[in-house]
C-alpha cells in the first residue's frame, strides 16, 4: 500500500476530491497548512507573505492504482495548461501497516 500526500492550492482542493470521488478513490484527507516552495513567499504589491495557505490531501491507496490517482491529482491541481509556481506537490510513501480503530484489525 502507498500514502499519496499532495500539497494543493486551496481553491483546487474541493475539485481534486471530487475527481478522486468520481474515479473511485472516496477515502481522503483533508487539512489546512501554511508553507512555501522554491519560490519562498509571494509578494502582492508592498506586501511580503513568507507562508502561503495551502491543503494537504491525504489518500492510501493499493500499490497499483498509484499512476492513476497521481495521474488525477496532477490534471485537476494544474492551473492552466502549463501550470504556474504555486501548484503543488506530491509525494509518495509506502505504508507498512494499517489498523481499523473501531475493530482493532490489521487491514494489511
């Protein structure tokens, strides 16, 4: 299994889950953060922002369906057809275990 962690702007949020949703993938995560990449803050006239507001989405998924909600998250996070600084990142990491709370079950 893979946790895909992608970091969005907040107004594409809302339409990479719903891509996800209607692909088949309904379990996710979302939280709020603040952060920067390589462009290190945005000015917008006289004013400097060190953080920008960003959504962290969370989603685990089988080691198979990875091009597929890569594949989403990257069509639907883009802005424009080139896309722009400031779209996000994603990441992929293996996860070695999983628990159900309720039950207690290793779902692995």
């Amino acid at each position: 299994m893979l946790m895909i962690k992608a970091i969005v702007r907040p107004e594409k949020a809302d339409a990479v889950m719903a891509e996800l949703m209607l692909a088949g993938f309904p379990s996710i995560s979302k939280m709020d953060l603040l952060g920067r990449g390589k462009q290190k803050g945005i000015q917008v006239g006289t004013n400097y922002y060190n953080q920008i507001s960003k959504k962290l989405l969370m989603i685990v998924i089988n080691d198979d369906e990875k091009d597929d909600v890569i594949s989403i998250i990257m069509r639907t996070a883009r802005t424009g057809e080139q896309g722009s600084f400031g779209d996000g990142k994603i990441f992929v990491l293996p996860v070695l275990e999983t628990f159900t709370i309720s039950n207690g079950k290793n779902q692995l």
